[in-house]
C-alpha cells in the first residue's frame, strides 16, 4: 500500500504505517491541481483540511481504498462518492472529543466568571471586584444540541458541578445516557440556561441557530460554540447580544472561517457582526483550538491508525 499525507500530523502515524508495510509520501505544499497529476497511485490519503476531496478529485483517485482524516467532521470529503466507491472513511472523534469537552467547559466558566473582563482589567490597573462579580454553574439547566462524541464528553465533565440538569437535543433518537436526559425542542427552549453547540456541518446545521431558534428560548441563555462556525448565524447573534436574549457567547469557530479552518478572512475587511464580537466584554474568542490540544495530537493519530489496521490489516 502507498499512502500520501497532505497535512503534518503526529509522527507516530508515519511510524506506524510504516511497521505495517505501508509506503508513506508526504506532500505538504503542492496545489490541489498538483496533486491531482499522482493521486491515482495511490491506495490512501491522510489528511485535515488543507482542501476538499470532492468528487472529481476522488475520480482521479482510482486505486483509493481509505481516506485518514484526522479530526472529526467529514465535511471536506465528499462522503456519498466515497461510500459508494466502497472508500473507506476513518475520522477520529474519539481523539480530540475530550479536549472539545475541556475547552467548552473552560469558555462557560470564564464567561459566568469574567476571568477574560478581570484579566484584562488588572493588567491595566483596574481594581473592580463589583463589577466583576460572577456566576455558578449550580442549580442552572445546560443543554447541549448534538449528543455524539463531543456533546457526550462535554455532559461528563458538567457532573461534578451540581447543575439542575443537564438535557440534550439531536435528531437521532435514543443517544441519552447517564450525563443527559434527551427531550424534545419545546422542552429544550423552555428550559435551558445555557446552550452548548456540538453538531457536525450539514445542509441541516447550517444557519440552524438564528433568529428564530434563539427568540423560541424562555430565558435568556450563555452560547458556546465548539462545532462549526457556520452553524450560527453571526448578525443574529449579535442582534441576540444586542438585546441580552443571549447573555454572552463562547465561540471557538466562526462563520468566516476558510473550509481549510488555518485562516479567517479571504478579504482583509472585517465583517462589521465580527467587529461587534471583538469588541463585546460578553463575548470569549478563540481560533478553532478547542480540540487542538499536545493529548489530541496524539490521539487522533493514534485513532486514524487503529481504525486503518483494524479494516486492512
């Protein structure tokens, strides 16, 4: 087997496939078009989300078996071609879905707590206690919107933190277990405090949270979005800070983000919705590093590989 990897990964991969018999090609620079010219000589790729494997590149892929990909959305494969041409797909949610987990537990707790405000404000020389007063988490109802790997890893690490409950919501039926009790929307909007994002990117997720959807909560809610940028729609969640239905949002991706997920912007202007999230003090920012961790790094190899061997080997 010959295998060409696209994007850098852990070593241990290399090293692996290798120990396996596998012939590993690294390629890190070449244009989509470039690579394009060679992929029929290969049986696998490895890649994170330097472009799209859509169907006509995976038409010139004709000896193609499997397809690493090391993260968990499959949005930059065209997964319907590849289904059918029996490829086989290998993402790895288990390998960064408890640092998902950690960093979207980590952007509610420094929202309730301002610890991005205060930081900021005692560097400068500002001594505000009052001002800074903050939240607990105790007695409140998070909900968490997509129960898959990322969701479930989120409601774990809520149980020590004596929440009123923790409840989610996701079309397939029967994903509850003991961190959550599944309910259906109207319960979902009529009882959640806080709402935590975990869904993957779909003709269904895209612009899912709007308007509509927030205006449908009871209560005002904390937002944290840990998934996929697109997800949200940006100007209605500005309208919705704007108006205190959302009382601040964590967001670790944005609907601006390039499908490769390594920049931002295609123009140097910046939306003026985005202009609002940066200079909002409700508001938590980072650049999609919430499953980007020194243990994931790891794990996701580590799972691509084992999922590899397991079907080939």
């Amino acid at each position: 087997m010959k295998v060409l990897h696209l994007d850098r990964n852990h070593p241990l991969i290399i090293e692996q496939f290798e120990a396996l018999g596998i012939q590993n090609h690294e390629d890190y620079h070449s244009s989509k078009d470039e690579i394009l010219k060679k992929i029929s000589a290969y049986d696998g790729i490895i890649i994170r989300s330097r472009f799209s494997l859509d169907a006509a590149f995976l038409e010139k892929a004709t000896e193609l078996k499997f397809i690493g990909r090391l993260g968990a959305g499959l949005e930059n494969i065209d997964t319907n071609y590849a289904k059918n041409n029996d490829i086989f797909l290998a993402a790895a949610p288990e390998g960064n879905r408890n640092a998902v987990g950690e960093h979207a537990l980590g952007m509610l707790l420094s929202l309730f707590n301002k610890l991005h405000t205060a930081d900021r404000e005692v560097r400068s020389g500002k001594w505000d206690r009052e001002g800074n007063r903050g939240l607990e988490l105790e007695g409140k109802v998070v909900g968490v919107i997509g129960y898959g790997h990322m969701g479930k890893s989120f409601a774990k690490k809520l149980k020590g933190f004596d929440v009123d409950e923790v409840i989610c919501y996701d079309i397939m039926g029967g994903v509850e277990d003991d961190n959550a009790r599944q309910v259906g929307i109207m319960e979902f909007h009529q009882r959640c405090d806080v709402v935590s994002l975990h869904v993957p990117e779909t003709s269904e997720t895209i612009g899912m949270i709007n308007s509509e959807f927030i205006e449908n909560f009871h209560k005002s809610i904390w937002l944290i979005n840990t998934a996929r940028g697109k997800c949200i729609v940006t100007e209605d969640l500005v309208k919705a800070l704007k108006t205190q239905k959302i009382l601040g949002a964590g967001l670790d991706v944005l609907e601006y983000e390039k499908s490769s997920f390594e920049n931002m912007f295609s123009e140097h202007e910046l939306p003026e919705a985005f202009q609002y999230l940066v200079n909002a003090n409700n508001v938590i920012l980072s650049p999609h590093v919430a499953g980007w961790t020194i243990e994931s790094k790891i794990k996701l190899a580590q799972t691509v590989v084992d999922k590899i061997k397991a079907k080939f080997f």
